[in-house]
C-alpha cells in the first residue's frame, strides 16, 4: 500500500531547530529511533545499517529511481511542495512510492509555507531534518536527489562500520571520558554532459536513456575519471569543498593507513569549508551513544540556514568541534548527475541583486560564534581531538 509509505509535514506546525536554541542534540517525540532503554547495543554486524536520506523538489524526484534501484538500505525521502502546488504534487510521490520502484523508501510530503516557497527561503535544513526524525537506524548519509550512489554503497558502509572505533577517548584522565565519535566520508564525484546542457530536459536525457550513464561502480567510475567524463564534485567551481578527501589518492585505490586494513584518517582539513557527504551515527545503537548522555549524540542541522550557501558546512564544523574523527570509505562513492544551475544558485551567486550569500556568510559566523559559546567548557580537551586545518605550504 502506496499511502502508508507517504506522510504528510506541514511546514507551519514545525518547532525550529539550531544550535541558538540549543536543541539540536534532542530526539523528541517526533524521532523514529527507540527509545534508549529499548535500544539494543550493537555488538553484531546486522546492529549496523545505514538510512540514506534525500531532501528534494518535485522537480527532481525523477531522479530518484535511479537511486532506488542502487541503494541496498532504507531510504527516507521529503519532496518539497510548494504552497501553491499542494493538489499536483500527489501523483508523482504517488508514481515513485509504487514498490516496484522504490521498494525500501518512505517519502515525506513537505508542505511549505508562503515564505519557504520564495527560492531565497528554500528550507533545506529543515528538509534533512525532517527526513532524520524518520531514520530509526544506527547510522545515517544524508544526500541531495542529485547525489546518485554506487551500486554497492550500502554493503560497503555496511562492512566498515563494525570496524570503527566509538569508544571512549581518555587523553582527559578518570573523569573526563570524551567519546570518540567517528564519521566516515563517501568520495563524491560528477559525470560531465558529453556537451553543455542547453535545458534541463537535455541533461535529463543522458541519465534517463541509459543507467550506466552514471558510473555503477570503482572501475567504471576510475575509467569514467580517466576519459575526462568524471570529474571530483565541484572540482572546477568549490575545490575547497572536496579537496581534503584526497579523491586522486584515492583513485589510486589508497583507502588504508599504512599496511593495515584500518581506514585511511584525514589527519588536517586543507581548509575550514570542507563540505563531504557523511556516514554518522544516529539511533542509539553503540555502546558509548546507549549510555552517554544526549550531548555526545550526531546533530541536527541548524535550520537557520536556508535556501543555498553554507548549510552542510555548518554541521561539519559541528562535528569537528564535538572531537569527530573523519575516515575514509574504500570503494563507494556517490555521482552528481548534471543539471542546468538551479534558480537558487543563480540568486546565491547574484550578489548585486540578492543578499542571500551575504546573508548566509553572516549567518555562518554567528553559528561559529555559538559553537564557540556552547563548546568552551571543556574546549581545552577538544583540542586533542578537533581535526586540525592543515598547515599551509
């Protein structure tokens, strides 16, 4: 039954969530995961699975079958509806929530208000975080539609989450256990029209006329790299949002430290805008998260950030300052199909006519003056455990 797998979000009848209000560590009562006193302690392979989450508009749920037939998990999907467009939208979430698509995913209809709906007020974190209230597993990947995984993401993500330490780290001595939370950062890539898509229905073609558009898998995607049809996301535009990944190394299939099978650390961020997609843990189903208290938990993102710019940044710079460690997975990775700039880039990039990349900037050191705020107390700790800026050369 199609209707049990979509529900309904009214964006109006949302609490707001950030760090300002100091609310992004609290699973309340709209959280799928169990409750701590249920929650069993995952000291077993199955314990560990991976929800992937994707936020999108009606636009692009196309897009998304592709990701279905890849993905091996469950997969949480919100489509933005804007205020105008409530009646249309039904029959194409209806369309995708059919279970011979898209059998693993559970859509969310996401009724934007007349604000959100202004391409400027695009609620993107809002989005992730509606899609996170309805992840009940241990670990999550949080995606854009346009992200599209290899074929064997999710057993890959599957294979190396027993193996990472999430401990306690006891460089603070007796009383001063921090938890070593570790992320696991999934390689992204782009595919390059064979020509510059004159229209969006002509960058739509490739994808939708032949599946291995999209690399499927390592060798494909080393050989898509090699003819100059694949290129590291961003790389021409925002190196700085990828280069630390060190996607060349890893090409060169360089996945682990030293000569043990232990997952390749990044030991520096070449620069504080370091943006991957991340594996994080979210149900409380590791040791250390069962008993910690809520502070230690992954979390949300900070929903003062909206429309484009800046929005998963903020929740990296999160991580590192909470002492994650951030390792490398061998193998998977994820694509971005090409599409024409969206109407929300071309005003972000637009700063004669538009405040929103002023805005979001400005808003961005507010967040790092909160992280600052929230984090002092026990900052000198941290330090041992915050993943340093690389030194320039």
């Amino acid at each position: 039954n199609n209707h049990t797998r979509i529900s309904v979000v009214i964006g109006h009848d949302l609490k707001h969530r950030s760090l300002q209000r100091d609310n992004l560590h609290i699973r309340d009562e709209r959280s799928s995961c169990p409750a701590p006193a249920t929650a069993t302690v995952a000291t077993s392979k199955q314990n560990f699975q991976t929800t992937m989450v994707i936020q999108t508009t009606l636009s692009r749920l196309w897009i998304l079958e592709e990701t279905c037939q890849r993905w091996g998990g469950p997969i949480v999907v919100v489509v933005f509806i804007p205020y105008e467009k409530t009646v249309t939208a039904k029959d194409d979430i209806q369309h995708m929530a059919d279970e011979s698509i898209c059998p693993n995913a559970r859509f969310v209809h996401y009724q934007g208000t007349p604000e959100e709906s202004a391409a400027k007020h695009y609620p993107i974190n809002r989005l992730r975080n509606v899609g996170l209230d309805r992840v009940a597993t241990s670990h999550v990947l949080v995606v854009d539609v346009d992200l599209v995984p290899s074929n064997d993401l999710y057993d890959l993500i599957a294979a190396v989450l027993p193996t990472l330490p999430n401990g306690e780290n006891q460089q603070g001595g007796e009383d001063h256990h921090i938890p070593t939370r570790t992320t696991v950062v999934v390689p992204a890539f782009e595919r390059i029209p064979p020509k510059p898509c004159q229209s969006n229905t002509e960058c739509e073609s490739y994808l939708k006329s032949n599946s291995a558009f999209l690399p499927q898998t390592f060798d494909e995607l080393k050989n898509c790299v090699d003819d100059k049809e694949c290129a590291i996301f961003q790389s021409s535009n925002n190196w700085e949002g990828h280069s630390t990944t060190n996607s060349a190394s890893w090409l060169k299939k360089e996945w682990y430290q030293g000569e043990s099978q232990e997952l390749r650390v990044i030991p520096c961020f070449h620069t504080a805008r370091y943006e991957p997609y991340l594996v994080v843990p979210w149900c409380g189903s590791t040791p250390t998260s069962v008993s910690a208290s809520a502070s230690v938990r992954t979390p949300y993102y900070d929903e003062r950030f909206h429309g484009y710019g800046k929005n998963k940044i903020e929740l990296v710079s999160h991580l590192r300052v909470m002492g994650y460690q951030f390792r490398i997975l061998p193998q998977g990775f994820v694509v971005h199909n090409p599409h024409l700039e969206s109407n929300i880039k071309e005003e972000w990039k637009d700063q004669q006519g538009s405040n929103l990349h002023a805005q979001m900037d400005k808003m961005y050191m507010a967040f790092l003056k909160d992280l600052k705020g929230k984090y002092t107390a026990n900052i000198e700790l941290q330090e041992q455990l915050i993943v340093p800026i690389c030194d320039r050369q």
